[in-house]
C-alpha cells in the first residue's frame, strides 16, 4: 500500500491550489461573522445559502488583513451607507490561501460596494412588497392622531444627543406648552437595537391607553446605524401598533422602512419636537379664532339685545307716560267728580245741620222759657206730672228771666 505523509499531502493541495487560483477570484457571498481585533485585521466567516429553502450550501473563513481593511472598510461604508456587518451579502475579490496547519482560507483584497447596493435595495424592496401583502404598510398611517398629542412616549437612548435635542425643544418653546413624556430606554443602533426597540414597543402596549403617540428618536450619526430601521419585524411592529408612530432618526438619506410605515416622519428629533408643538398651536389658533368668534358673535348679540332693550324701554316709557296721562286725566276727572260731590255732600249736611239746630233750638228749654213757658223742679229734677208732689213741697219754678220757690199747699 503506497502513503505519503500529511504534510505532503497538504503541500500537494497548497500547489494545485496556487497553480488553479493564481489571481484574485471575484465571489458572491454573505456575510455569516464578522470580527475585528486589536490590531486592525477583520475576521469573516462566508457562507451561501438555498435562495428558496434556506440551507447552506457553503462555508469558509476569510481574513481582511489591517493594511487592506482601513481601505476597504471605510470605502465601502462611504458607498453603501451601510456599516460592513454579518447579515450583508457582498461581490469581494479573494485570493485562496492554504495551509498545512490553518487549513482553507480566503484573502480578501477588494470589494465592490454597487453589488450591496443592489442587494440592499433589492432586500428593502422585498420588504416592503412583504409589508404590502400582508396589508399592513398603510396601517399606521390610517390611525388619528389626536389634535393635542401631549402624552408622549418616546423610545430612544437617554444618552442620545438627539434625545435631548427634543426634550429642550418642546421644554424651551415659547409658546409653554405643557407635554408629559416618559422615555423607553431602546438601543438605537447596532445587531441588538431592533429587537430592544421592539421591547420598548411592547413596554408602550401593555397600557397604550396613556398616550397619544410614540415617538422614535435618535441623534444624528453615521448612515452605516441605521439598518436596525430597515427590518421587517419592526417595520411589522409598528405598522400594527395601536397608536400613531412619529419617527425622526436623524438622518438625511433616503427614507428608511420604519419611516415609510410611521404615521409620519421627520429628519430630526428637533423637527419631531417642531410638529407636536406646530400641532398645538394650530390647535390654539383654531381656539382662538373660535373664542374671537364667539366674542364677536356675542358682542353682536349684546349690541342687538340692548338695541332691543332700548326700544322697549323707550316704548314703555311712552307706554308709561300715555298711562300716566289719561291716569292723570281720569283723576282729575275724578278729584272733579269728587269734589263736587263733596261740596254736595257738605252742603246738604250743612242743610241738615241747620235743619237740626233750628230743631233743637225750637225744643231747648231757653227757647220754651223765651216763649212763656216755665219748668218746676223738685229738688234738682224736673216735675212732669201732679203726683210726684205732696203737700209741704218746695218747688223751683224757671223762667226766661229768673226762678223762684213755692211751697204746695194744696
């Protein structure tokens, strides 16, 4: 049995290797690792998977050494807006290296940055017809955003510039409006910062009734953080969510997924913090052109009801006075009638009066005196009959001019 050594073996492998891949081979494949250490070089695993069941089909260690990484990494950033990750597939130039003792490698000395551009465009376009399928893309954008969102909670990094900038905007505007906020801490870049977004989100669920809107936030930065904002599973959050999205992730590229499904977005925090304030002040302006219509339409009505008053005083008044003359007209009438029946009463009470007095002079003593007749009395009363005198008596006789006594004899 013929045999040879490993270490020939491996050589034979490194030759026909060297011999078949002399130049750069330009490869198609994705990014499955992706590592940096201290001293510059990058350590990527590729792989190649079934387009339609997923399974691997390869698999191969891959280094960028420091020299070439500080070129090609910042290259391909600038080009993409894109951060060089795991997850991303990409068209790089490699030379094939093997050794007895570290196995298959590849080296990579280039990269063409229009290849990820295409597959990125291409990914976020599947995403966003997956997103229109499901009838969810418009879903956000549907809600009604209340004409005074002043509940706000925001899902952002406390730390983030951007959250501050919002916060100092909405506390320092000059119209004082009052927002009551309340922060959901949140990754806001980086391999953990969609799935921490999409707690924040649940956090906001479990008693969404509070607020009026969430708010996604963060600062300004590189372009290359932003591809948490391209995924489906949280485009698919808040499409669905039950209150309207507001996202302003500082960026000045194009619109990301989490924009598209948002009720709205804008570029920064500080321009989300300008739209909730601009929402009030239309709302405050819509008072109070409201208030200064109710003012003019009441002052309108004063003017109308005092008019009105006017007139009725002035028709009582005339009212009044007309009563008050054939008032007076009908008392003097009356204090005529009056006094004329006075003035007949008295006059026929005079009549009777002296009708009285002449009866009464006609029947006093005096005048019976005056007229020859005289009055007896017996101790101090008068004597009308003979039987109340007996014998011995002394008698008063009365005269016009005089008295005198008398003794009964008989």
């Amino acid at each position: 049995m013929n045999s040879i050594a490993l270490s020939e073996l491996t050589e034979r492998i490194q030759e026909t290797i060297r011999t078949n891949f002399d130049t750069p081979q330009w490869i198609r494949a994705e990014i499955s690792e992706l590592r940096e250490n201290q001293n510059g070089h990058c350590y990527l695993e590729f792989v190649e998977k079934d387009e339609h069941t997923d399974n691997l089909l390869a698999k191969t260690k891959a280094i960028v050494w420091a020299s070439t990484y500080r070129m090609l990494k910042p290259y391909f950033e600038t080009s993409t807006g894109e951060k060089l990750r795991a997850g991303l597939k990409v068209l790089v130039a490699v030379t094939v290296d093997f050794s007895g003792v570290y196995g298959f490698s590849l080296n990579v000395r280039d990269i063409d940055p229009t290849f990820t551009i295409g597959e990125l465009a291409a990914r976020r376009l599947k995403i966003i017809r997956q997103l229109e399928a499901d009838g969810i893309a418009d879903m956000n954008k549907q809600l009604t955003l209340t004409p005074r969102p002043q509940r706000l909670a925001i899902i952002s990094s406390p730390t983030a510039a951007g959250y501050d900038d919002f916060m100092n905007q909405l506390l320092n505007d000059s119209n004082h409006f009052a927002f009551h906020t309340r922060l959901f801490p949140a990754l806001m870049q980086g391999e953990q910062a969609e799935a921490s977004i999409i707690t924040a989100l649940d956090k906001i669920f479990t008693h969404y009734e509070l607020f009026d809107a969430v708010v996604i936030i963060r600062g300004g930065g590189a372009t290359t953080d932003l591809a948490c904002f391209d995924s489906y599973d949280l485009a698919l959050n808040c499409a669905q969510f039950p209150l309207p999205v507001i996202s302003g992730i500082g960026h000045q590229r194009d619109v990301t997924i989490l924009d598209m499904v948002a009720y709205t977005s804008l570029k920064t925090p500080t321009a989300v913090a300008e739209f909730l304030i601009q929402q009030l002040t239309i709302v405050e302006n819509e008072l109070l052109d409201t208030f200064l219509e109710i003012a003019k339409v009441v002052k309108s009505k004063i003017n109308t009801e005092k008019q009105t008053l006017n007139s009725i005083q002035w028709k009582i008044k005339q009212t009044l006075q007309s009563c008050l003359t054939t008032k007076l007209i009908a008392l003097e009438k009356q204090k005529s009638r009056l006094r004329s029946a006075v003035h007949s009463l008295l006059s026929n009470e005079k009549n009777k009066l002296s009708l009285l007095t002449r009866t009464i002079e006609t029947h006093s003593p005096t005048y019976l005196l005056k007229h020859g007749y005289t009055i007896t009395t017996l101790n101090g009363k008068r004597i009308s009959t003979i039987k109340e005198l007996k014998k011995g008596d002394t008698v008063c006789t009365y005269l016009h001019d005089g008295e005198f006594e008398s003794t009964v004899n008989n």
